[in-house]
C-alpha cells in the first residue's frame, strides 16, 4: 500500500477545534493557529494559546516552510498499511511562523537523508474527499 492510498480507520475525525486543520489540508492549504494577543502561532488547535492563555485565537495560513528539529526512522510497524511502507521517517518541524511546531510524516525522503536542521516544505495528500493529511519533504 502507497502512502497515497488510506484505509478508512486511518481517516481523521475532526472535531470543533481541529476542523479547519483537516480540511485545508485537503485544499493544499497549512492551517494553523496565530493568538491576536501576544502574535506567537500554535500546532496543534485548540481554543486558547498555548503560549500565552489568551482566547483569541484563530486560523491562518502557513508558509508550510520549516526546519526539521528532531525525526525519527521508522523501521518495524506491525500495523497495516504503515507496515508495507518502512522504513519511514516522521519529523518534529519548527514551522517559519513563530512559536508554530508540528509532527507529520516525510514519506518521499530516504531515511539516510534524514538530518537535523534540514530545510522542509510542506506537502499535501487527501484522506477522503473532505479531509487531508500534511506531509514534508525536502526543500533542499
């Protein structure tokens, strides 16, 4: 199974909070969060800042440009699909937008590639026809 393919128990289930993530996703589109009170941006949505505890929150577009701050490699899953696709690198990403961080797979990348500090764009892949998943890769 490619990771363009999705079995319907790995399809998200947006709620109020994370909706708007979920379906830009599917549009190409990165959304996040950006607090009007203190300017810092948030991964993942949720209905106050995490950084400063204001409720003025709300969704913006992202770069979807980033540096990648830790990964790992994925070398034994035994659950379908992600058993037919190691190894795998899943990636913590500082985003460009400040105080912004995300956990998202780089399924195009050699896990030999795979460093510290390397330079990501955001990639886009649908989960169904409302809903999509962000993926990275290199943008070096």
């Amino acid at each position: 199974m490619t990771w363009a393919e999705t079995p319907k128990w790995v399809v998200p289930h947006p709620n109020a909070e994370d909706r708007e993530f979920w379906e830009g996703a599917r549009r190409g589109e990165l959304r996040i969060q950006r607090c009007s009170t203190c300017g810092l941006h948030q991964h993942y949505p949720r209905y106050l800042c995490s950084h400063c505890g204001a409720d003025t929150v709300a969704f913006v577009t992202a770069s979807g440009n980033g540096t990648v701050y830790s990964f790992t490699v994925i070398r034994q899953n035994g659950v379908p699909p992600f058993n037919e696709r190691v190894p795998f690198v899943i990636a913590t990403v500082d985003l460009d937008e400040p105080g912004a961080r995300i956990l998202a797979a780089m399924p195009t990348l050699d896990p030999s590639a795979a460093r510290i500090g390397m330079r990501v764009q955001a990639t886009f892949r649908p989960a169904n026809d409302e809903l999509g998943f962000v993926d990275f890769e290199s943008a070096e």
